[in-house]
C-alpha cells in the first residue's frame, strides 16, 4: 500500500517537474538571453535609461491588458529591476500581435509586453480552483523571472 502511494506521489512530483520546465520555456525562450545581453554590463546609467524606458510606457501595457503598479531596484551586484503588472483585460490575439509589433523598435519593453501576455495565455490553459490572476512581477537581471500573482 506505502509503496502504491510513494509512486503516485513520484508520477505526480515528476509531472509537476515537467510542467514547470515546459512554462520556464514558454514564459522565456529567447527571452532570457535577450535580458542577461541587456543586463550584463548594467551600471547606475542603464538601470536610470531602464526605469526611465518602463515608467514611458504606461500607455502600451495598458493596451496590452495590464497596468504597471510598482517597480523595485535592488541595487545589488548584479542589479536587478522588478515591475509589478496588475492584470486588467485578457485581448484578442489580433491586438497581441499589434502590441507586439509596436513595441519592435524597443527591445526591453517588447520583452516585458512578451512576458505579459504569455503570461495571459498560460493562465489560460491552467485553472487555480477560485483563483483568479491578479498580477504579474517580471523581475529584470542577469537571472531573470516572471511570477504569476493569484488571488480569491
């Protein structure tokens, strides 16, 4: 009987495993390098142009569905940003794209718009019982993340 529980609990621990990979791709791909390029070389200049190119861009996340609520500095070696999204309106994938295509000529902000709205569809394909996504917090460094915010 133990040992029937013990391998459910490792089938159930190894698809969990997977799952996590398959987002950690989906949510970063290419992303990642994008971000370590950006981010390598970051001094005090990089990270005032960085805040500086996210704090203009309001208008755009909020055409993307989501509004910027907060950004950090940790000012440590390396530096790293981390921007809080509050998450409005899913959009169609009609006005992905355009969002998509109107932040080309800024990398940094195409990245967060990309991570914004895999973000959307990921939480489209996974159900948190009550839960409904709130925020999501794209932390910008030479280890970057995205984390997914739920609530009641």
């Amino acid at each position: 009987m133990a040992d029937n529980i013990f391998s459910k609990v490792k089938e159930s621990a190894s698809a969990i495993k997977e799952k996590v990979s398959d987002l950690k791709e989906d949510i970063w791909g290419d992303e990642q390098k994008q971000i370590i390029q950006e981010f390598k070389d970051s001094g005090t200049a990089k990270i005032k142009e960085v805040l500086e190119n996210i704090g203009g861009s309001s208008a755009i996340f909020l055409q993307s569905g989501y509004e910027l609520k907060d950004v950090s500095i940790n000012l440590g070696i390396p530096p790293v940003i981390s921007s809080t999204f509050r998450f409005i309106k899913d959009i169609s994938e009609e006005e992905q794209k355009k969002v998509l295509e109107e932040t080309k000529k800024s990398p940094l902000i195409h990245l967060i718009i990309s991570c914004l709205l895999k973000a959307s569809n990921y939480f489209d394909k996974i159900k948190v019982g009550n839960y409904k996504m709130t925020s999501v917090s794209i932390s910008l460094g030479l280890t970057p993340g995205v984390n997914i915010n739920f609530t009641k």
